[in-house]
C-alpha cells in the first residue's frame, strides 16, 4: 500500500537507506538550511561591526543608540539560532530511521514549539533593533560606521519571523498528517520484524489450505477418503 511506504508523520517507514538528495529536496530542510544562513549572517554582522567607538574615545560601545542590550540580543540570539538549526538538521537526518510513533510525534512537536519559539523571537529581535537604530543618535557615531552591518542585521532578522514561522507551519502539517493517519497504531515496529514472521505465516496459511500436505478430510462414514492412501476394508 503506498500508505504504507509513506509511513508516519511524512517520513517513510523506518529501516530506509539515507538519501541525501531526497534530504535536501524536503521543504523544512530548505528552509531550516536558509534560517541557518540568516542567523550566521546576524551573528557576524554584529559581532564583527556592532562595537565601534569614537575618534576621541577608547571604549567601544554599540552602534544600536550606545545601548549594549541590542548588540548582546543580535549575537546571542543569532549564535544560539544557529545552533538550534543545526540540532534540527541533525534530527531531520535521523528522522526516518525512529521505528516508534510515539518518538516522532514527540519530536514533530517540539518541531513546532521551537520554531514558532524562534519567529516570535526574531519578530521581538526586529522591533528591538530597528528601534534602537532608528533613534540612534548621528553625532555618536559621525562616520555611521557599522551601518551595513546594523541595516543587515535588521533585515535578516525581519525574514526570520518567516522562515522560522514557515517551518512551525510545515511542522504542524506533518503532525497533522500523522495524527489524521489510520494506517499505523502507536506500538509501530521496525518492519524487520515483519519479515521474520513471515515463514510462520506462510507454514500456517499451508496448514490450513484444502490443497496443504498436512490437511486431510474425513469421509462422511467416519473413515478417511483415499486423498491420504489410506483404503477401507469391507467385511
């Protein structure tokens, strides 16, 4: 059945060779891949051209209106962005081969807490940063140095409300998928063990057909019919 070999929670049945292409083709993956990318790209941006300081001064301080709150949020939140990515990238690699149900649905789940968990974050990030930027004061930072740095970092953290909210949205559709499914029950196993029943199976079905080697059927008068060479004598 192609249920079947679809599996639960919109990966295949587990046991399955990985396939890196099928991999990155995946919707979530795309998506979790470009997040990873914009939360580098927060991350360097701030942490390389977010501290600048004054001719006249020594002390670096932050090019989001002096305020060291905004330039910590950007990198923190971009580093630990960063590596909530490559932790889901880990699990989608690892998805196919969890036998149990019950797993992957925990595992879906905490897909899309996370995620959507991430999109408010950046969302939150966004407001934060182009306010701070807006109301930076020029004659803190005459030269406007880092602006390209400031400006991306707001950018990037304004499309990652949406790629982040994307992957809670496609994270839900395959929770969906699984929970609507009929076709799998929550003791799920790994088809091997399928496969080792199969002469048990077989042997019995045998025993139970008409035409089986084991079968016999007994006559209407209490004897046995000739089928199994067995002849009855008359007196």
């Amino acid at each position: 059945m192609d249920g079947m070999q679809q599996g639960a929670f919109g990966a295949g049945r587990a046991g399955g060779a990985f396939d890196p292409l099928t991999f990155i083709q995946q919707p979530h993956t795309g998506l979790r891949i470009v997040s990873w990318l914009f939360s580098l790209v927060i991350f360097g941006c701030i942490a390389n051209e977010g501290y600048i300081n004054r001719p006249d001064e020594v002390e670096q301080f932050c090019i989001f209106n002096r305020n060291q709150n905004a330039c910590n949020y950007a990198v923190s939140m971009g580093s630990l962005a960063f590596l909530c990515c490559m932790a889901f990238l880990a699990l989608d690699a690892y998805f196919p081969q969890i036998s149990s149900v019950k797993d992957r649905k925990k595992a879906v789940l905490a897909d899309v807490g996370t995620s959507a968990f991430w999109s408010f974050i950046w969302f939150v990030g966004f407001c934060f940063l182009a306010n701070q930027w807006q109301v930076a004061k020029p004659e803190d930072n005459p030269l406007r140095a880092g602006g390209d740095a400031a400006r991306a970092a707001i950018t990037f953290s304004f499309f990652s409300i949406f790629t982040w909210a994307a992957q809670a949205f496609l994270a839900f559709q395959r929770y969906k998928l699984g929970a609507d499914s009929a076709l799998f029950s929550q003791d799920y196993a790994d088809p091997s063990l399928d496969a080792a029943e199969v002469p048990y199976s077989s042997y019995s079905a045998g025993l139970e057909s008409p035409g089986g080697t084991g079968s016999y059927q007994q006559s209407g008068d209490g004897g046995f019919d000739g089928s199994a060479g067995y002849q009855r004598q008359e007196y």
